[in-house]
C-alpha cells in the first residue's frame, strides 16, 4: 500500500482512472476516492489511495448496472459529492441494437442509470468535475464511426428520446484480444480484421497513444504500459538503478517517473490503437 501510495501523490500523476469489471464492488473503492485520514488507510491492500484529497482528477469507468446492486443505492450521490468524473459504456441509442449486444433490458436499465447520475448533475455542464462521457465499440470487425458525428447523433437522440444529457463520446476499436480474438478466430474473420488495422495505420495517432502518458496498475501491484497489454501479461520495462527490467511492479520503483525513458512492449495488437482515427482510453486520436 505504501509504495501505491508514493507512487499516486506523484506530481507526474494528475489522474487515477479506477477501472474493472465493476471497480465500485471492491470493498476499497470508496476508501480510493474518498477523502480521509491517511491513518484510516493503514493495513488496507494496495491500490487504495487517498487520490482524491490529494487533489488528483478522479475517474470511474462505471457499467451503469452496478448503480442497482444491493448496498450502491447511494453510489451516484457518494461520485457526486467527491466531484467524480464517470465514463460508461453505451453501445448504441437504440435498445435493439444494445440489448442485442448487451442482453434483454440492458438498454432500459442503462438509460435509468444514466438519469440517475443527471440528477446528481453529471453530465450537466461542460466543466472539468462530474462529467459523464460514454464509450462506443464497434459491434463486430470494423472500425469505429467518425466519433464528432457519432457524438452528435448520440445527443440529439438521447436528449430527444430520453431526456438524457453527457458531455463526450469515446469511440474505441475493438482490440483482437482475448474474447474478441476467439470471437474473429472462431468465425474465421481474424486474418481479415488484422489486415484491416495494418492498412488503416495512421501515423498521425502515434503521438496521443495512451501508453506513452498513462500507466496500468493491475490488482496485484503489476505494472503494464496500457489496459490492454495488462490483459495479455505483458509487463512494462524499464532501466532500474542500471539494470534492464522487465514485468515491474510498484514495489520495484521508487515513483512512477522512474519508468520515464523505458521501452513501451508492442505486439500485434497495437495496430488496433493506431487504425484510422486512432483508439485510446479517451475516444478518438485525430
């Protein structure tokens, strides 16, 4: 916990993005992103930092579901109330198209939660805290839509149809990985997806490719340049106290800047974030 710690009150570190399947379920989740007593802190595992008293931006990539589960009744105001920002994943404005995706009522139950979190006023303004940002994949193998248009379509839809406001739309390829590997594999489209992101290499992304500014601290203290690479196992680099490393975690460096310099890994997958308009965390690279 210590060595999280040193690492997040960093000054190279301006956000901590909280993500997972559902981040909210751990038990730490609120001590992460509350406000409280260091001493409080003490014998708590790892990654449960004081961020936000540390006057870090605080992110919560948020399956909207969770807002139902037994004891989160209070979630939305407990974001509110510490100035949260809240990315959620919305695979279309339509139900038909969600719920095929997603499953039966998923699009009614993300469109309740959604409300839920304008009422608590995110999404509301287009300031730097609350903020509500949705996130688009592709539903198979292809790239994404032109994310400004997309966003506006998902807008003025959401806003007609629903009364829903948010202020941005990431849209994110599809990276052939894991389930979506096996899923091209198995349908014998892998070797055409591929192609399609080796052609559509857009040199013009490299610049904003979120392994260069951001850093993957896993559950167990890992530390990998991106999400993704985090997935596959494939441990950052770096050159520490004159010694070539690789698979570092948080208790083999001193500070995040430590890893300033190092190699990012590549494997085939990164022509997944550099395909057209580009992919990272934050939507769309140019």
């Amino acid at each position: 916990m210590a060595c999280c710690w040193t690492d997040c009150i960093s000054p190279s570190i301006d956000t901590v993005d909280i993500t997972g399947g559902a981040p909210e379920l751990n038990p730490h989740f609120r001590t992460l992103v509350a406000e409280v007593d260091i001493s409080t802190l003490v014998g708590q595992v790892a990654y449960m930092l004081q961020a936000r008293a540390m006057g870090k931006t605080i992110i919560d990539r948020c399956n909207l579901a969770v807002l139902f589960e037994s004891n989160q009744e209070d979630l939305a105001r407990f974001l509110a109330d510490r100035d949260v920002n809240v990315v959620a994943s919305l695979p279309c404005y339509t139900p038909d198209n969600t719920d095929r995706q997603r499953g039966k009522r998923v699009f009614d139950d993300s469109i309740t939660a959604l409300r839920i979190l304008n009422d608590h006023g995110f999404g509301r303004h287009p300031s730097a805290s609350r903020r509500l940002d949705l996130v688009y994949n592709p539903l198979g193998a292809s790239l994404p839509p032109s994310q400004p248009a997309l966003e506006d379509e998902y807008r003025r839809r959401l806003l007609d149809d629903h009364g829903v406001s948010f202020n941005s739309l990431y849209t994110i390829t599809n990276m052939p990985i894991k389930r979506f590997a096996d899923t091209l594999y198995q349908t014998g489209q892998y070797a055409a997806y591929m192609e399609l992101l080796v052609h559509a290499f857009n040199a013009g992304t490299v610049g904003g490719l979120m392994c260069r500014y951001t850093v993957n601290v896993a559950w167990d203290g890992k530390i990998y340049d991106c999400d993704f690479n985090a997935a596959l196992d494939l441990g950052s680099q770096a050159t520490l106290r004159g010694e070539n490393r690789t698979g570092l975690d948080v208790w083999d460096i001193d500070n995040l800047a430590d890893l300033r310099g190092g190699r990012i890994r590549t494997a085939k997958h990164c022509f997944g974030c550099t395909a057209g308009s580009g992919s990272s965390c934050g939507g769309s690279l140019a």
